[in-house]
C-alpha cells in the first residue's frame, strides 16, 4: 500500500495541488529591483545630460558614400530636442520597468533591449551634435562597427562551443594571440596569406587541445589552466616576436594581406552593402560560422548531444554519449574558431605583428558570450555592439567631440560591465559549466 502527499491549494486546505502548479511555485524567482533601478538611473542621466545640458546644435548623419548604388538624404536630428525626445521615452520604459516589479513581474526582454537602443541613439545625438564637425557617415560608423567585431565574434563563438559542453574557455586571448602570431609567420614565410588562416586555425586548436587536456583529463581547475594559458602565450609569443621576427622582418613578419572580395551590386547597396558583400574572406568566414554554429548547436543531433553534456553530464553518459571526448573534440574546435579570429589582426587589420596585438579582446568575447547568453545568435549582436562602442570612441575623437578621449577610450570596456553587470536580464550558463566529469 503506497500513500501520496499533497499540497493544498493556498486558501482552500485539504485541496490537492496540481503537479504544473507545485513545479511552478518551485521554479519561480524571485523578480529583484536590479532591472527597474538601472534603468530608472541611466535615464535620469540621460535626461539631465543628452536633454537638459544637451547641445544648441544640428547632429548629422550620412547614411550613403559616394560609391553607393542610390543615394540617401542625411538625416539631421536637433540635438538638443533630439536628447528630450530619446530621455523621456527612456523614463517611459523605466517607469514601466517599475511598475511591472510593484506587480511583481519581471520586465520583458524587449525592454532593457529597447532602452539600450534608445540609450545609444541619443548618446549618440549628443556626441556629434557638440562637437567641431557635428557630422559623421553612419553607415561608415556601422560599416567600421562590424569589421572591428570579427575577432569578438570568433572569440565568442568559441566561447559558446566550449560552455556548452561544459568547459569554460577563459584562454580566448590566448587562442586569439596565437592565431594572429603563427598568421603572421606562416603567411611571411609561405608568401600566402591563405595558409597563414589555415595555420592561425591549428595554433587555435592547439592552444584549446592543453586546455582542454588538463582540464578534462588532469581534471585542473579549468579558471586557472586558461588564465596560464593567456599568459605562456602571450609570453611566448613576444619573446619570438623579439628574437625572431625583429631579426628578419621582411623573412618573419611582412604576411601581406587577405583580399577583400567585392561583390558587384550588391556591395553598393546603401549601409547593409559594405557589410554583407564588401568583406574578407575572414569576414565572410564570420558570417558563415555564426550560422553554422547555431544550425548545429540547435537543429542537429550532434547539438542535442553537446547540449547534454553541457546541462547533465551524467545522463547523457547513461544514453551513451562519450561524455569527456564529445568536451575535448569541442574544446578544440573552439580554438580553431578562435585561430581564425585571432588572423583577421595580422592578415586584414594590418600587415604585421606586434606584441599583444589581441589588446585584451578575448576578455571582451567572454561578456559577449555572457551578454548574448550562451547562443551564437546572441553573442554575435552581442559582439557588434562592442565594436560599435569600440568603433564610435575613434570616430568622435576625429570630428573633434568635448568628450574627453579618456572617456571615449574606456567605452568599449565600459559596455562589457554594464553587459556583465545584467542590463539585459538574468544570464544563466549551462549547468554543468565549469564541473570536471569523473565517470563512475
């Protein structure tokens, strides 16, 4: 004879409780004010400084270069009523963020998605409309944006394959170091920028097959293996960058670059045509492994599998799944995406190599990878808004803008921390994140 407890309904005792309800009532969080107060703060700011002490002038914005296909007519937005407009929606979407935790729901995601648009524009607006030459190229701006987040979108991509399965890559700044470094060489001593890609690919690899040794096999904390990781490249790679490359430039560092493959037509297409059809071969390679990825990770049986081993190591082992080789083999190819990305620094950026040419943008696609929550999709958004903040801080410097260049500097580092810190909501890694698995 077996008995089954209940739980009774709240207000009604002795009434069962239905199985959906009771997994409810344990799964539900607790809705926090982080949310509500972040962007209650950031639109009071936004108000007194785009708004209230915005500037008297007219910010422009080219939409077309003169190779375009058709032209666009700038749009000229009064940066002052411009900075009111924007604000005040922004306390529109806070007020309502507010409302929402009084009712004890949580915000929905298009909102904190919403306010950083809106964020951004009227920045934006008050950074050109104060400065000398209150006029920039906004497809220029949006053009530069995505190419500066290449090496962010393979480093988060390699990031996403690694999490997934239950490894979490901190050695992406050394993955991306290695691969610009053996580019570099192997495209200087080959004469071929293409197996200069290649290399940068195996050097990624590489880097990812010690990680994930002595992380999955020595079972090493997995923190501290790609933190040693980082460094021993980066050492190593200055210590050849000294002794061999200064030695010989001409031998060991003159790579050349990969061509950028124009495609007719379609490249003149306002805005969307350098970014889509006037690109590197490491650009379109982009492109290509976002989607890629994805397909894989979300419609394919390998992904369902690689997605077990990331959330329940132990019952993907119970059906089968080689738990610790389906973690190494994704590690690896993780790296090799990484490789790649590391070769658009010596092969399209520029021409040479130089120490820690990376500039700590490793770290960068590790809170993209956080920022766009563990989805290629997601870290790729994620990336380009970096290489916005990373783009913008150039350009505004050149039209002469009161910001202080130290401020446009700290930009893009800025962005990672508001990311990190939860503007877009609660992130949560794949269960098994992090936790070595030991059979048996």
């Amino acid at each position: 004879m077996s008995t089954t407890s209940t739980s009774p309904l709240p207000g009604k005792p002795g009434t069962p409780q239905p199985a959906e309800e009771r997994q409810q009532a344990t799964s539900a969080k607790p809705v926090t004010w982080k949310v509500p107060v972040l962007l209650s703060v950031l639109g009071t700011l936004a108000f007194i400084f785009f708004g209230l002490m915005g500037p008297n002038q007219t910010a422009g914005f080219g939409l077309s270069s003169s190779g375009d296909f058709f032209q666009l007519p700038a749009v000229e937005v009064p940066a002052f009523l411009g900075g009111i407009v924007l604000s005040v929606l922004m306390l529109g979407l806070a007020g309502y963020a507010v409302y929402l935790k009084t009712k004890d729901q949580p915000a929905p995601r298009w909102l904190p998605v919403t306010f950083t648009v809106l964020f951004v524009a009227a920045f934006l607006i008050w950074v050109v409309g104060g400065a000398r030459t209150p006029s920039i190229s906004l497809a220029g701006l949006i053009a530069g944006s995505v190419t500066l987040a290449v090496p962010l979108v393979f480093g988060s991509l390699s990031g996403v394959l690694c999490e997934r399965v239950g490894v979490v890559n901190i050695a992406i700044e050394g993955q991306l170091l290695g691969g610009a470094f053996t580019a570099a060489l192997v495209a200087s001593m080959t004469r071929s920028p293409f197996l200069g890609l290649l290399a940068a690919a195996v050097a990624g690899a590489a880097v990812s097959m010690v990680l994930a040794l002595f992380s999955i096999k020595y079972l090493v904390n997995q923190i501290i293996v790609g933190v040693v990781l980082n460094v021993l490249v980066s050492g190593l790679t200055g210590f050849l960058f000294n002794t061999v490359m200064q030695a010989d430039k001409a031998t060991f560092n003159s790579p050349g670059r990969l061509p950028i493959i124009d495609i007719p037509v379609l490249s003149s297409i306002p805005v969307l045509g350098p970014i889509l059809f006037k690109q590197s071969v490491v650009g379109y390679l982009m492109y290509i492994a976002v989607i890629v990825v994805w397909v894989g990770l979300f419609k394919t049986k390998w992904g369902l599998r690689v997605r077990a081993v990331g959330e329940h190591p132990q019952a993907a082992d119970t059906m089968g799944i080689k738990v610790n080789s389906t973690r190494f083999w994704n590690v690896t190819l993780g790296g090799a995406i990484a490789g790649i990305g590391g070769s658009f620094f010596t092969l399209v950026a520029i021409d040479s190599f130089t120490e820690e040419i990376s500039g700590g943008r490793g770290f960068i696609a590790l809170a993209a990878l956080i920022f766009g929550r563990w989805n290629p999709i997601g870290a790729f958004f994620a990336s380009l808004l970096f290489g916005f903040a990373d783009n913008l801080q150039s350009i505004v410097t050149i039209i002469g803008t009161p910001v202080p260049s130290q401020f446009m500097a700290m930009l893009p580092y800025l962005v990672t921390v508001l990311a990190v810190a939860g503007l877009v909501g609660r992130s949560r890694p794949p269960a098994a994140s992090g936790i070595p698995y030991v059979k048996g």
